[in-house]
C-alpha cells in the first residue's frame, strides 16, 4: 500500500542502482566490444564516477543491471570492495528497458526509496543531496534543456511535478524512487515514463532543478567533450 504519511521527514536513500543495460548504438565502433559504462573519460570507466559519488553519499549498496556484455562489467568492477560498497548485478536477457529493468531489480534493493543513476550520463552533482520525502513516490532531478532535447521532459512548479505547464526542463536520469511506485506491475520490459506520469497527476512526483554540470553521454563526440574537460580539470 503506498504511503500516506505527509510528514515532512525526508530518508535519504543508503542503497542505488546504476542502470547499464543500453546497447549504446549511437556510440558504435566504441560499444561494440565495450560496454557502454565502461566507456573511458578522464582515464576512468564513466560508472566508476558514479560509483565514487555514490560510496561519497552515504550508500552502501548498489545493484547495477546489464544485458549487453554484462559480463564484461561484472569482471571490471567485482563485488564493490575495492570501493567500500557492496555491488550487486541484474542481469538481462534482452534489454527491459528502464521500468522493467528496475522493477526485475527490485527484491535486490529492498523496502525503502532507493537512488537510480542512468549509467550513460556524467555530471557534478552530490547525490548526497538527494532524498525523498515519505508520501512520494518519487523525487527527480531536472536540468536545463540540451540542444538535442529543446522541448524538455517535465514542468516544475514549487517542487512539484507535472506533465503540463511551464517552464519545463530535461530529466536528468537521475531520481530516488519508492518500490510503491512499481505497485501492480508484473514484469517484463516495459517504459519509466508512464509510471511517473501516472504519479504525477496524483500530484505524487517531487523534483528540483539542477544547474550544474550534466551531460548525456549519447555520442562519441559528447564522449570526447567530457574527456577533454576532465583532462583539463
């Protein structure tokens, strides 16, 4: 049963997962022998920068979820150690997209709300700064719209969200989710969106805007824009 208290007590979340499922076929030749996650910027595997950011914020837990040369992640990253967190993997036959990939995950990331990370973005963001309140069913983080997205995803109004009404902004990849949201669902690939859309009209979705850095790494090129400013860093 979802949550009712209206309480303005705020869990963070101490487990996430990192999704890492995507083919990357805008990123080929790169993802054709590589995983897309282990994509390198800066020197290092792109999911090891949320992976560091993560263990950073508290979280002590993550599942990360894989199809396409899963195995290849699971041999570079390992149980979590080497870090201080324990990772766990759902793997996929095919791809369940973003809903049933997280739903597939679910007995994995227990009870509480739980941060969920899209494994093909790098940003500045602390995600120790997330958290969700008790009567949501899910908190976004927003950014402004990149080009290649000019209409934007959601509207945000005084920590709400809505499908309707402006200003509307881009969304991120990245949000603390309570499994209640999932309630009903019975498995199998299925979308994010119209679970959070659904939320949304029950005025059950909060959201914040980000402003700092953020990148959706969708092609080689975006990819060599990060590594050049990391190498500049």
């Amino acid at each position: 049963m979802i949550a009712e208290n209206r309480n303005r007590r705020s869990l963070a979340p101490t487990q996430a997962m990192i999704l890492a499922a995507g083919r990357g076929e805008r990123m080929r030749p790169l993802t054709d022998h590589t995983p897309k996650p282990l994509l390198q910027a800066g020197g290092k595997p792109l999911i090891v920068y949320h992976i560091e950011r993560l263990v950073a914020a508290g979280v002590c837990k993550i599942v990360i979820n894989h199809a396409y040369l899963g195995q290849r992640i699971e041999a570079a990253l390992g149980d979590g150690s080497r870090w201080g967190v324990e990772i766990r993997y759902s793997p996929e036959d095919e791809a369940l997209e973003t809903g049933g990939g997280i739903f597939k995950a679910l007995p994995l990331l227990g009870r509480g709300p739980f941060l969920v990370v899209n494994g093909d973005i790098w940003t500045d963001l602390e995600f120790a700064r997330l958290c969700l309140i008790d009567s949501l069913l899910a908190h976004l983080v927003l950014v402004d719209n990149p080009p290649h997205h000019p209409e934007g995803d959601f509207a945000l109004d005084n920590g709400r969200l809505s499908v309707q009404g402006t200003p509307r902004y881009t969304y991120s990849g990245i949000g603390v989710y309570h499994p209640d949201l999932f309630h009903g669902c019975s498995g199998g690939a299925f979308p994010l969106a119209p679970l959070l859309r659904a939320a949304m009209e029950r005025a059950l979705v909060s959201g914040e805007h980000y402003p700092g850095y953020w990148l959706d790494i969708g092609t080689p090129e975006r990819l060599q824009a990060l590594d050049r400013m990391l190498e500049d860093q």
